[in-house]
C-alpha cells in the first residue's frame, strides 16, 4: 500500500468531471453548428473510416467493460475471451453480408430494408425490438456508471441516486442535441482514447504498487489463478468454448450489424469499402483491448487478495462490479490513478449513452414518425423534442434498474440480448437468405412468441436437461425460433 493515502474527494471529482464536459461541449458547438437532420442522422456521410473505427471501440466497450468486465474476472477468469474471438468473426459477418445491402439502400434506419423486403409491419417490429433492446442496453451501461459516482462521490453529499441519473443524461443531452452522430463520431474518438490511456495506467501503476515489472506480472503464479481461457471439459457447461464462441458471433451479428446505434456510425463513411476498413480494424483493436481489460480484472483481484481488501457491498450484497472503483479510489494507490480512472470511467460511459440517445432519436424519427414524409419546416422541431422524450425514457429505465438489478452487469446485458435481439436475427436472416414473401401483418406475432419460448427455454432448470445449462446460445436460438415461425406465414 502507498505510504500516504491521496484520494479524490468528490468536489475534485466534479471538476474532473466538469472539465471534461467542457471539452466535449467545445467539439459539439464546432460539429454541430449546421444542426440540420442530415448531419444528425448522417453526419453528411463524410466521416473518415479511420476515426469512425477508433470511436467504435469505445462505443463498443462502454461502462459495462470498463468496471464489469474486470469484476468477472473473480468468478469466470479468462472464459470471457472465449466470447470475444466470437465477436471478431461475427465483424467480418457484418462487413461483408450486412453492410453491402444498407450501402446499396441508402438507408438511413437500417430497419428500412424490412420494409423494403416485406412491409411496414415488419419494419415497425424490427424497429421495435431494437428500441427495446438499446433502451436496456443504454440503460444498463449508465446505471453502472450512476451507481459508481453515487456510491463513491454522491452518497456522501446526501445527493439521491435519481438526481444523479438525472445529471448524467442531461449531460449527455446537452452535447448531442445539435449535432448528433457527427458530434458523436469525434466525442467518441477522444472518450476511447482515455479510457484506452486509463486501464493501461491503472496497470501500470498497480503493477508499480506490486513492485512488479509488466512482464513480472505476466509471468507471475498469482495470474496463473485467473487467467483460464477455454472451457471443453463438458459441453454441458454454460461457458464451454463452442456456446461461448458461437453465442459471441451472433451477438455481435445483433448487437452491432442489426444495431442502429452501431452501424449509423459506420453509415456515415463515404463509401462501402471505407466502412468495411473501419469495421475490420475496428474488431481486432477490439480483441486486443479487451483482453487487457481483462489483464487489468486479474490483477485487480491479485492486489485485493494481498492488502485484503474485500469486495465492496451494494445493498448489502457484494458487488464485484465495484472493486475496480474501491480500488482506484478507496485504497491509498494514489490521486493519479483515481484522476485516471474517473476519466476512464466516465469516457467509457459516455461513448456509447451518447450514441445510443442519438441512434434512438433516429429510429423513432425515421422508423415511427416517418420524419423525412414531414414538411421541411417540421423535421428539425420533430427530432428535437424526441431527442428529449428518448433522455427522460433512459432515466426512468435506469432508476427502475436500481431496485430489480442483483448480478454482474454485462452478464446481465448479454442475457437480455438474447430474448430481444433474437427476432432481429430472425428477420434479416430470412429476408437474406431466402426470395419468400410472407404475411406481413402476422411478423409481429411470430416474433413475440419467440421470444415468449426463449424465455422458457432459457428458464429450464439445468437438471431436467440433463445438466446442460443453457447460456449465450440463447440468441441464436431465438433467431432459428423466428426464422422457423417466417416459414410458416410465407405466401404461397
């Protein structure tokens, strides 16, 4: 332990955290100076593939990656990775089957090409399971952060867990409600930057602290207890290398190819071949960086277990989420690695609430309210008090989580991205890869029952299935449930 305890207390905090709004605030007032629906929506389809991919990464890691996937590491060590090298094959998916047909459309709403290939049913049932889905999943990464700074900064002012929710997107609110996507493709460049710089220092320091070298570390015993990457001692097992792998590919088929919020960064590249350099580079960044992510969780628990410091509690129960923050903030390593990881928590956070408000207000203006149908004079009003409807919606989601939430956040995340991304899967899946017209107007039905048999699916206990225990294989599923449904109301 150091020899003197520096800590932050929540005034610096606040003015960390101020201070890097401000910076924020000054991109947004130079990128969103048009404020036209075209540059919201589009970015005027002139971002550079190579920043757009930098900026994805930190998209795509968020909050949940920053502090959950590190807490993981306690009870599944490595096996996470094993999900990981899933996503990068499902990247090259998105590359070259998804995003060749969303260039070619010229779609704005990638849930367009429902309605092109089926019929406006459809399209509003696709378009609705996404706004499901990234409402939960902004959701879910913003009641992380929220949790943090009222647990470690907010609580001791009395300040309630609703105000800082409230806060927090209203930041968010405040940079993004001109320029949208073209804001959001240079804030999240610089939010992946720092919280890249965050968990390398935090290693760095910790290591220091250890009076370990990297390499010492690397080849230390104490990793060796954490760092079990493959599981195929039975395939019962929920974290077995094939479920694992094959439930990464089709998350990331869903989370980011039929996620709007993902893609409508990619669709403001100039041309297919630019978004699809972005999308390659963009994976195996993402591999790398999420192992050290993971690196960062195993020596987390190696310094916990030597100054015993114990897992912090939330309600009483312990949350392993928090031992990222009780370490960095709680534990005298210092008023740098505090700094640090702030920055990094709150660049993290931000990177991917501030895209997905954004691709939200994008979904409903486009896919529901049919803005671009509108007159001219009513398109920009109209975006703008969705954009404020879709900010409230995501505080009363998160407060809502406070009070339901009890296991590991990107656990969580994952599972509830298997019950509603699955009729996604299905639908593209089907317009894709067969010529069938169906009934339109019986999608929505198809889709709500199955996601009605994944749940139960999902809830069979392990031991009437012969031990097997289900796990992210759920997606697919779900995508192979509505594709089967599809089938049966095609035309004749």
């Amino acid at each position: 332990m150091a020899e003197e305890s520096i800590l932050m207390n929540g005034t610096q905090i606040l003015i960390l955290i101020a201070a890097y709004f401000s910076l924020l605030m000054i991109i947004s007032y130079f990128t969103g100076k048009n404020d036209s629906n075209e540059d919201f929506f589009k970015a005027g389809k002139q971002s550079p593939w190579y920043l757009v991919a930098f900026g994805m990464v930190g998209a795509s890691l968020s909050g949940v990656t920053f502090i959950s996937v590190p807490g993981w590491i306690g009870d599944s060590q490595f096996s996470y990775f094993q999900v990981v090298l899933g996503y990068m094959f499902g990247y090259f998916v998105v590359a070259f089957v998804l995003m060749p047909i969303y260039y070619r459309l010229n779609l704005t709403s990638i849930y367009e090409y429902l309605l092109d290939r089926f019929g406006t049913v459809s399209h509003k049932t696709g378009a609705f399971f996404f706004f499901v889905s990234r409402v939960l999943g902004a959701a879910f990464r913003l009641f992380l952060v929220a949790i943090v700074l009222q647990q470690f900064v907010f609580d001791a002012w009395k300040v309630p867990f609703e105000v800082t929710v409230i806060l927090s997107i209203l930041l968010i609110w405040v940079y993004t409600h001109r320029g949208g996507i073209k804001t959001i493709v240079w804030t999240d460049t610089l939010q992946t930057l720092f919280m890249i710089v965050a968990v390398c220092l935090s290693i760095y320091l910790i290591n220091k602290e250890l009076s370990w070298s990297f390499s010492e570390f690397l080849s230390s015993e104490e990793l060796k207890n954490y760092s079990k990457v493959f599981v195929t001692d039975s395939f019962l097992e929920r974290s077995h290398f094939i479920k694992s792998f094959l439930g990464g590919m089709f998350i990331t088929i869903c989370m980011t190819g039929l996620d709007q919020d993902m893609m409508q960064k990619n669709l403001t590249c100039k041309t297919l071949k630019d978004a699809q350099k972005n999308m390659i580079s963009f994976s195996l960044v993402l591999v790398v960086v999420t192992f050290i992510f993971m690196l960062l969780g195993a020596l987390l628990f190696i310094y916990a277990g030597k100054n015993n410091i114990a897992i912090p509690l939330m309600d009483g129960t312990p949350k392993t989420d928090l031992l990222f923050p009780e370490i960095a903030l709680n534990s005298g390593l210092g008023i740098t690695i505090a700094a640090t990881f702030i920055l990094g928590l709150i660049a993290a956070a931000y990177s991917s609430a501030d895209s997905a408000l954004t691709a939200l207000t994008t979904s409903y203006c486009v896919d529901f309210m049919n803005i671009e149908k509108r007159p001219e004079h009513e398109q920009k009003k109209l975006r703008k008090k969705v954009h404020i409807g879709m900010s409230i919606l995501l505080v009363i989601v998160i407060i809502i989580f406070k009070h339901v939430l009890d296991s590991n956040v990107i656990d969580s995340l994952l599972t509830v991205a298997g019950y509603t991304y699955g009729p996604l899967l299905g639908l593209f899946a089907f317009g894709i890869f067969t010529n069938y017209k169906i009934k339109d107007n019986y999608v929505w039905v198809v889709a709500v029952i199955s996601v009605f048999l994944t749940v139960i699916i999902g809830n069979i206990p392990a031991e009437n299935i012969g031990g097997y225990v289900v796990g992210y294989e759920l997606l697919p599923i779900n995508g192979l449930l509505t594709f089967m449904g599809l089938l049966l109301i095609k035309r004749k």
